[in-house]
C-alpha cells in the first residue's frame, strides 16, 4: 500500500464555480482515502473555504503569503485545476510549488483540453483529460510536444446528494413563476456569457411554440443576444417564457431542474464536461444537447444519444428532438430515468475518485514518465488514448449531421500546426 501522501489541490480561487466544485469533491475525496489533503486558491478564497475546512482540510487562500504558506506545507503531489494554456497568474505559482525540495509530483485537471508546449506544460508529470473527446483533441494538439506528455482519461467526481427528481420543489417554482402545472418546460441554466449560449435555442423553442400551446421556456443567466432574442418573439410566444437572472445554491438549483421537462444546451463553445447537464440528467431530466465539433464537445458524450438525452447536430435537429420530447411523455421518462442512472454510474465521486487516487499513486511511484506511461497503459480502466475513428462515431451518434462547413473547420481546428500558429497568433495580439 502506498504511504499517506501530501497532495496539495490548487485552483484559482475557492468561488462557487463548476471548477472550484469539482476541486473541492477531489479535495476531500485524497482526505477520505487516507491522504493529507490541502487546497490553495491562489487568486483568494470564496464559500467553498469553509466547507473546505468543515471537512478538516487546510486551506490556503485569503493571506497574502497564501502560495509561501502552501509551498511550506511541503505537499509531495501538486494537483492543478487549469484550462490548460500558459497563464500568467498561476506561473510564479507554479515555479514557488516546484521549488519545493523533494520537487513534487505535478498533475494537472486540463479543464479545456488546451496543449500547452511551455516550460509551464513540461512541468506536469500528468494530464487529467476530462472526457474521451478531450482525450482525443488533447492528443491531437500536442502530438508535436517532447518529451510527449503523459495523460489520462479523469471525468469530473460529482456529488449526486444535492440532485434528484424533487416534484414538491418542482411544483413550488413553477407557481412562482406562474408556469401551469401542465406545461412542458423546456430550460437553460447557464452564465450570461454569450459564448455559453446561442440564440438558435430561442428559434427552435420559437418554431415548437408556434404548434404547441403548451410549450413554456425556462432560461436563467441567459447571455444578452438570447435576451434580444426573446424580445423579437411573437407575444403569444414571449408569454410563455420565463427569464430568472441567478439561482443561488443547490436547493434552487434543483428546484429550477425539477420544474423542467427537458434541458437544452446549445452553447458557442460547447462543454468541456458540463456539470449542468449532469445536475439536469441527476433530477431526471433529459436533454437535448447541439453538438459543436469544432470546439468543446464533451456534451455529446457526457449525454449520450438516446441514453441521456437526444444529440442535435443543427438547428433544424435541435427543434426535431424538442418536438419528439414533446409529443412523447414516454420518451421524456426513459431518457431521464437513463440519464440519472449514467451519471451515477460514469460519473458519480464513488466511481470516479477510487480511480483517481489508483492513478495519482502510480504517477509518484513511476521513476519516469515512460515508465508512468506504460504503467497507465497496463490499469484496467484507465484511457490513454481515443482515435479518428472513435471519435468520428462519437459525431455520427445524433439527429442529423454536422455540416461539410463544420467538418472541415473541426478538421482544421485539431491540426497541430495549425493549432500551434494560432496560439502564437493569438499572444502577439495580447
């Protein structure tokens, strides 16, 4: 059995967030099997600071010598919750941590699959990809990197306590909001970021709305293009659709969840993993989820076409699988009952986190990279790899296909080269 070790979480800083969510669920998880945990929110604290504390961790966070204070806790495993690219913040950061005698075992939660070729990237001895389709284009987008990095398939660890199918929550929302109890609701929850959200959503509910009297739409923290959008909708339309700002905590959250019959996601960018779309399938509800090739992709296969939900792969297919959810209550129940069941099976932190543990072990006890490598290669289990063709089925699983135009800007998008010029395209205009 491998000795305790000292594995220090560190995030941007300990706010309400899907990432710091997730920091914190592996946080306790290293303390509840065995492991001195600490955490370090290296741009300050925030809520989750106390919880974090309520469950007898260290945290590092609202001082100013907050990274001195870490680096002193003498952590042997450094675990970093990034998107992946060079960021200045986290790298004097990162260079007090490695200064750390004996140096620790680095690890990284790549959030967006980025591939970063900086002294920075070299420095992780492991990269935790959310997702078989961030797998994929991490491996892509890296392929020309030396010494290769080593990394792994490692999805969020959710919590599933906080959400569930709760029809006495449901039914209070939708009289506050004055949603009859015989509507079917479609919702959103997201950030007022346009980049989260894409006003075909209202187009699609627009073109149902137009057959269904019944049909309502739920959105909270839409974007200000999807507002404009609701405004230009007929009255009888804009009627039926209800706008909430913000919900704060989990009870609201899953009270909005339960009041809904289907969840759609249709966001520019897409999802890396999507923690909404797992708090949605945890309360029974299915989804409809627009695939974006040629950015974040997890939705598809965090969803699953007819598991958790239906794929779309247009706007035409987005308001085809929200018109067969409609017209089939049947259906609504098999995809939501499936979806729960996913989650907890794939998903769920007492799946998730006894494989991670498995994994950080072995990464400090490789003497190499390669050995760490062909020792993850051998775990049961374990991804290291998702090819072309793996991930070519994963697209082709949905209502309709994604266009020649899409295809070819996904082609593009995942070269390399290509790749690599617009990242330095990109820091020259910063």
């Amino acid at each position: 059995m491998t000795p305790p070790l000292r594995i220090l979480t560190v995030a941007p800083n300990l706010g309400p967030g899907g990432t710091q969510r997730v920091a914190q669920n592996y946080a306790i998880g290293y303390a509840e099997a065995g492991h001195a945990s600490a955490v370090l929110g290296y741009g300050g604290g925030g809520p989750r600071a106390e919880s974090l504390r309520r469950a007898g961790l260290e945290v590092f966070a609202e001082a100013e010598d907050a990274v001195d204070a870490a680096a002193e806790w003498h952590p042997t495993v450094v675990h970093v919750h990034r998107g992946g690219d060079p960021f200045a913040p986290i790298t004097p950061v990162l260079d007090r941590l490695a200064a750390v005698e004996p140096r620790p075992t680095f690890i990284e939660t790549s959030v967006f699959a980025r591939a970063d070729d900086t002294a920075t990237g070299r420095l992780f001895d492991l990269h935790l990809q959310l997702t078989r389709w961030c797998m994929w284009k991490w491996r892509k987008w890296s392929r020309s990197i030396r010494p290769e990095p080593v990394g792994v398939v490692m999805p969020y660890a959710i919590d599933p306590t906080s959400f569930f199918p709760d029809p006495k929550a449901a039914v209070a929302f939708r009289s506050a909001h004055e949603i009859p109890a015989s509507a079917i609701v479609y919702g959103r929850i997201g950030q007022p970021d346009e980049a989260k959200w894409m006003p075909e959503l209202v187009d699609s509910f627009r073109s149902v709305a137009e057959h269904h009297e019944d049909a309502y739409l739920l959105v909270v923290g839409p974007s200000p293009s999807v507002r404009q959008r609701i405004e230009s909708l007929p009255p009888s339309a804009a009627a039926r659709v209800r706008i909430v700002d913000f919900l704060h905590g989990d009870d609201a959250l899953r009270a909005a969840y339960s009041a809904m019959d289907v969840f759609v996601l249709a966001a520019r960018i897409g999802e890396s993993f999507g923690m909404v779309l797992a708090e949605a399938m945890l309360c029974g509800v299915p989804v409809v989820a627009r695939s974006r090739p040629a950015r974040d992709n997890s939705q598809i296969e965090v969803v699953g076409h007819e598991e958790g939900g239906l794929i779309a792969a247009n706007v035409a297919a987005t308001t085809e699988a929200m018109e067969r959810l409609h017209r089939d209550s049947d259906l609504r129940a098999r995809l939501g009952a499936r979806g729960r069941q996913r989650v907890l099976e794939r998903y769920s932190a007492e799946v998730v986190l006894p494989q991670l543990i498995e994994v950080v072990e072995a990464a400090v006890a490789a003497p190499s990279r390669e050995a760490l490598r062909q020792r993850l290669a051998a775990m049961p289990g374990v991804v290291t790899h998702v090819s072309d063709a793996e991930a070519t089925a994963m697209l082709t699983r949905s209502i309709g296909r994604p266009s020649l135009v899409e295809r070819a800007v996904m082609v593009a998008s995942h070269h390399p080269g290509l790749y690599g010029a617009w990242r330095r395209l990109r820091d020259l205009v910063r």
